[in-house]
C-alpha cells in the first residue's frame, strides 16, 4: 500500500469514526483515525497522507478551522467534509476553499468511496507534477530550453536551428535532459511532461 492511498480520519464520535475506517479498510485503503483536532495537529507525518476525511461539528474547532490551520501550514490536502447538520453556507465556504466535497451523514458507502478515489487521484497528480518539477529544477537554463522545442514536438535539427547551436551541441543537450528528467526517449519525456500539466500550460508551448 502506497502512501498515495492513505485516507485520514478526523471525527470525535469514536464510532463513528470506527465505522468509517472499517468502511474505507474494506475498499482496499490504508487508513489512520485522529479523534480530535489537536491529536491530528501534533502529527508529524502529514506527508504520508492522500486524503482527509473531517467532521465539520468538532469540539473544540468546526472541520473548517481544522483545514484552514492545514492550508496555513502550506499543506494542500484533497479533504472531503461530513457533516449530520448541512447548512448551504457551510457547504459553499467548504467548496471555496477547495474541498473535494461536503457531505451529510449517513454518507452512502459508493459515494464517499467514489470522493476517496477522486481526491486520492488528485494526490497522486500533484506529487507526480511535484516530482517532475523537482527534476526540471535541475536542469540548465540551455537544457530547459531544449526540453521546451522537444516536447512541443521539434525534430533535433529543428532545435539545433531555433536556438542556432549545432546538432552535436543538441544532441548532448538531450541525453542530459533524458538523464535529468529519468525518461529513456523523447515520446517518454514529453507524456512526462505534459501530462503533469493543465491543458493552458500545454497551448502556450511553441
């Protein structure tokens, strides 16, 4: 089980939150229980989560205090919101701030599941684009520019010729990209690259 498929809990209702678990268990998921908010703040492994599930009534904060303290800390967690008092305008602030949904109990088993694989989906996506980003990072500003033309698709030549270097100097260029970005061809790089980005970043590419 990967980390990417670890679904938090926050509820203060112990079954409750037990009845979750068993539930997201059950579909194949890897799941950690918090009670309270403060139990969860003291978590030093945010990192290993995929997603969040929080009640909105808490003791101590509402579930929307306990995500806005996350996204203060820089932390974007795809969080799903469950509630047994669904109020509108909780549900547009909930939506706002840009929670994969807000939900009353009892949550029908398919549908959270199905918001589970969405917002685990999301995860997924980010830290992929986090890594490809990490991995451009360490390219130069020449090699940066090579990858652009390569994958919008230019031939070598067509490279070498758009920013006047010779085919040689192009060519080296691309085997350190390749070695950079840990991609064994051009077709690979750019489904690498463009598939970590939303469809604008794409169009604006030469």
């Amino acid at each position: 089980m990967t980390a990417d498929a670890l679904v938090g809990i926050v509820d203060d209702d112990a079954g409750a939150r037990r009845s979750l678990g068993w539930l997201i268990q059950s579909a194949g998921f890897e799941v950690r229980l918090w009670e309270s908010p403060e139990a969860f703040l003291v978590e030093p492994n945010w990192d290993d989560l995929g997603c969040l599930i929080l009640d909105w009534r808490l003791p101590s904060m509402t579930g929307m205090d306990l995500y806005e303290q996350i996204m203060a800390r820089g932390i974007r967690l795809p969080t799903i919101f469950v509630t047994g008092h669904g109020e509108v305008k909780n549900c547009s602030r909930a939506f706002r701030a840009g929670a994969i949904d807000f939900l009353e109990k009892p949550v029908a088993d398919d549908i959270l599941i199905a918001r589970i694989q969405i917002a685990l989906s999301r995860t997924i996506q980010a830290r992929r684009a986090s890594e490809v980003n990490r991995r451009r990072e360490t390219l130069t500003m020449r090699e940066q520019e090579v990858l652009d033309l390569l994958v919008a698709g230019r031939r070598l030549k067509e490279v070498a010729s758009t920013l006047a270097i010779s085919l040689q100097t192009a060519a080296k260029h691309r085997s350190r990209i390749l070695i950079k970005m840990r991609a064994e061809n051009d077709v690979e790089l750019a489904h690498l690259v463009t598939s970590t980005k939303s469809p604008s970043e794409i169009s604006a590419h030469p």
